[in-house]
C-alpha cells in the first residue's frame, strides 16, 4: 500500500477578546484581536467559518500551543471541544476578526463563553475555511436559516451584487432579533418569529419563485434543512452547484453528537453507493 501523505497541520490562530456587545436578547457579538491575527490567511467566501478550541477546565496545555500534538500526547477527555463558528467580519486594516453567537441557554460552551465572555480573555482557533459566496451569474438569490444562519447570511446579503434580486426568509426567536443588513440588491427579507423549522419550510414552499436561474443559501437546525434539501433539490430541481445547504446544528444534540451522526450518515451512503455499483 503507498504511503499517505502526512495530514497538513492547521495553524491554530491565538486571539484575545477586544470587546463584546449583546446585539439581541440571543446574539452575542464577540470582537477579537491581538497579535494573533497576524496568522489569520482570509478568504472571499460569505459562509467563513472557523473551528473554536475550548480547553477542558483544569488542563493546561503546553506552549505553543500544538493541536495535533495535544492529540497525540493527551487522553481524549482532555482535548479541547472544537465548535464551528461563522466569521461575521474580517477587518484585516483594524486587525479584527468579529463572531457572532447565538445565546442559546446554559448548554453547551460556546453559548455560554460568549456571554461571559470580557476584553483580554484567549480564545484559540483554526481557520478560517468557506465553501459559499453570491455568484455574480445567478439570476437571483434564495436565503434561508435560523438565527444560527444569521452572521452568514447577513454577510451574503451584504456581498450580493447591487440591484440582483433576492429573497430571505429568516427564522428568530421574536422582533427583537431582527437584524438590519447593508446592502443594494433588490432585497425582500420575511422574519418569522419562533422557533417553528415547519413554519420556515411552509414559508420557502409558499415564494414564488422568481424567473431565471436561483443561488440558494440554505443553513440552521438540520430538521428543517432536511427537508428543504428534498423541496428545492428534488422537486424544485436546484442544481447541486447552485444550492449551499447543510444542518449547523441538531435540536438535542451537541456539535459532537451532530457531527458523528453526519459522519455516520455519510459512510453509510458511500457504503451503500458502493454495493449498487
Ligand atoms: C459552518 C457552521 C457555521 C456556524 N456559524 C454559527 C454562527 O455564526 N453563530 C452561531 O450561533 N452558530 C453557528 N453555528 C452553529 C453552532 O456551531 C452550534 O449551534 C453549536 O452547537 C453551538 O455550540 P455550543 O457549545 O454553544 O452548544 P452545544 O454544546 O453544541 O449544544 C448544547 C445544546 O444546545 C443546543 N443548541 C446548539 N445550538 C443551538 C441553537 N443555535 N439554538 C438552540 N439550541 C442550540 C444543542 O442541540 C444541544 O442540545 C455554525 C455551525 C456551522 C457548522
């Protein structure tokens, strides 16, 4: 069997909080900074995303800080909790790098290191990386998510060429998290508020569909996204290229939890692709 190429080390990327500001009774902004951002390599796309390394309380690691190496060298209780997180600015000139978090309770680590979160605290990450951004050749823009999809999307709007058409429909708790969005595209945002995935897939299956060629953006709690997969794929017939769309997070799961069930998902299709072949 050949060799396999060594796996490529992501630099981790050591960031200090600037600021933070509650922009809505559930989204934190969180401002960050420091001699770190040198390292940061930024990318055109509207979805970047960086993974977020929690350490566990109690662990110190060593310096520098050496992701595979804490891999190799610590029990796997020990290694820090990766979350995924969207980049919501990039400022290379005031050397910022701006993440928005949804409050969703005492749950979790993410969540609660926002709100807690004060000027000077570390945060270390990888990234960033993105797949996503509005193609200048669509004839117009589907987006669609829930207050997780809101830093991405709000990016997208805002990168979306001027007078292009484009429909958002977005889910959030109440009117109290609205956001407002620079932009010059032919925008037409519907809020629902709640916390419904049907009522958002009702909503998306209730548009009329502009003429022409769609882009859609289509990200939040993987239940509603799984059937909006099926709509705007199979019955709308969205081409593969065109149509960004995945689960961010799963109602009762933890990122973990949400990532192994991906995983699983994926080789179980490969293994089951690979017996009709
Ligand atoms: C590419 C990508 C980009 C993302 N960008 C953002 C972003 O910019 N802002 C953002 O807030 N989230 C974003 N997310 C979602 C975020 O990664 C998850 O919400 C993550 O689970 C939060 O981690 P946690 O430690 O706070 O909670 P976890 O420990 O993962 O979960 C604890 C509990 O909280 C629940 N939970 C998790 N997220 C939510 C939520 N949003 N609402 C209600 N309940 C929830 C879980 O189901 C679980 O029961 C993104 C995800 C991906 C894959």
């Amino acid at each position: 069997m050949a060799d396999r190429p060594a796996p490529r080390k992501r630099p981790v990327h050591h960031l200090l909080v600037q600021r933070t500001e509650r922009l809505s009774p559930h989204m934190i902004r969180v401002v960050l900074g420091g001699e770190g951002f040198a390292t940061i390599v930024n990318n055109d796309f509207t979805d970047r995303y960086v993974k977020l390394l929690f350490g566990q309380p109690g662990v110190t690691y060593p310096e520098p800080y050496d992701a595979e190496a804490i891999r190799r060298d610590f029990p796997r209780e020990q290694w820090p909790t990766t979350r995924t997180y969207t980049v919501r600015r990039c400022d290379p000139v005031a050397r910022e790098l701006t993440i928005d978090f949804v409050y969703h309770g005492a749950e979790g680590y993410a969540g609660p290191w926002a709100a807690n979160a004060k000027p000077g605290d570390p945060l270390n990450l990888m990234g960033p990386s993105g797949a996503y951004a509005p193609s200048a050749e669509a004839d117009w823009h589907l987006l669609v998510g829930d207050e997780s999809a809101l830093p991405a999307i709000g990016s997208a709007i805002e990168a979306l060429p001027a007078g292009v058409p484009a429909r958002a429909l977005l889910l959030v708790h109440g009117e109290a998290e609205e956001q407002k969005f620079d932009t010059a595209a032919d925008l037409e945002i519907t809020w629902l508020h709640g916390d419904s995935g049907a009522d958002l897939v009702a909503a998306v299956r209730a548009l009329e569909f502009l003429p022409g060629t769609v882009q859609a953006f289509v990200h939040g709690e993987a239940g509603f996204v799984a059937d909006l997969r099926g709509y705007l794929g199979k019955e709308r017939g969205i081409a593969r290229e065109l149509l960004s769309i995945s689960g961010y997070w799963r109602l009762g799961k933890n990122e973990d939890g949400w990532q192994a069930e991906k995983r699983e998902t994926r080789l179980r299709e490969e293994a089951e692709a690979a017996a009709r072949a």
